[in-house]
C-alpha cells in the first residue's frame, strides 16, 4: 500500500505530452530553418540601367514620372527616376524581354540574360538585329510618334485630282465645248443627221415615246 501510494499520479501521460512537445519544437525549428534558406538563396540580381530622357525633355509628350521599363509585358514594372535611371531587384536568372513605356516615343524592345551562373553578368541585346548594347545599358528612343493626324492645307491641285474635281472638270469642258463642236458643224450636215434620228430612231427614244 505505501509503494502504491509513492507512485507518481498522471505518469504515462506526462511522458506521452513530454514527447509530443519535444517532436513540434523540433518541427518548428525545421520548418524555420527552411525558410531561411529558401530567402536567403532566392534574392536574385539587380538588373539596372538609364533611359536617355535628354533628348525627350522640351518636347511636350512624356514626363519623366510617366515613363516606366517593363519586364515580359508586365511580370515587372519600373518607374524611371528624375536622371532617368531605373533598376529591378531580385531578378532570377533567365532571359527576359525588357521594354519602356513613353507616351510620344517608340524605344526598341531589348533582350536581358542574366545569368544565373556568374552573379552580377547581365548581357542586353536589341530584338531587331544582332546588335548588342555594349557597356551599360541605355535606352534611347528610335523615333517620336504622332498620335493625331496633320491636316493638310488645302491645295487646288488636289482638288482637282479627287474624283469630285474630275467630275467638274468634265461637266466644264462639256458645257465649253458642245457648242463651239456644234457651231463647226456644217448646217447641211446637222440636218442630215436629224433626218436620220428621225428615221432610225434609238431604242431609248422609242421606250421614253411609248413611256410618254
């Protein structure tokens, strides 16, 4: 009776709860050294450059706070900084199709390799031809564009190569001509000729007589 009275109450739960305590912390402590790991072997590289915005400053499309680079058609987005710098952190290695947004300019779209074997070498090349962008990279935009369209001022030789200034110069050399041809012909000759109107009728005539 003593010794069952020494025995200690609750004992192979407390072991069972002892156990179970010690298999979350050591879960806990995997989980979080994973996590570490994986953050600190996922912070990629800086891909960074500068859009030439001399030569687009004074011009009255884009400002400069408007101007953006994008990574593959949105999956990145930068705004450019006043000097017109801009950069993207935590790019992993690949190839990527870099491209600037400017209201007013078209710029050429760029190819990026970064790679992911030699950390901090990135190689840029324009789309459109072999032509590799050597040194650091930078962006200047090809050509200005014209989002409306320029009347032209009115030209009388235009005018007249329309089809409705073809028309009226038909209608004028008719109403000039016709009576100075009918005045050249010979009266014995017109009279002969509506002799034989008269005598061999046109098919339209006789269907606007029979009509009428």
């Amino acid at each position: 009776m003593a010794l069952d009275r020494a025995r200690p109450v609750g004992g192979p739960a407390l072991l069972i709860f002892t156990i179970t305590l010690l298999l979350l912390l050591c879960a806990t402590s995997f989980t979080a050294t994973a996590t570490a790991s994986a953050i600190s072997g996922d912070d990629g590289h800086v891909v960074e450059g500068r859009v030439k915005v001399e030569v687009m400053r004074g011009k009255g499309f884009s400002k400069t706070a408007n101007i953006k680079v994008i990574i593959n058609a949105g999956e990145q987005v930068s705004f450019i900084r006043t000097d017109g710098s801009f950069s993207f952190e935590g790019v992993p290695g690949g190839t990527y199709l870099l491209e600037v947004a400017a209201l007013g300019y078209f710029f050429p779209m760029v190819r990026v390799d970064v790679s992911s074997r030699l950390p901090g070498e990135i190689r840029a090349s324009y789309i459109e031809g072999p032509r590799r962008i050597s040194g650091s990279l930078v962006l200047e935009p090809l050509r200005e564009e014209n989002y409306y369209e320029i009347r032209e001022p009115f030209s009388l030789m235009g005018l007249l190569k329309s089809p409705m200034g073809l028309m009226i110069g038909f209608m004028v050399i008719c109403v000039f001509l016709l009576p100075m041809l009918m005045d050249s012909i010979d009266p014995e000759e017109m009279k002969r000729l509506q002799e034989t109107q008269r005598a061999n009728p046109s098919p339209i005539s006789q269907f606007i007589q029979s009509r009428s």
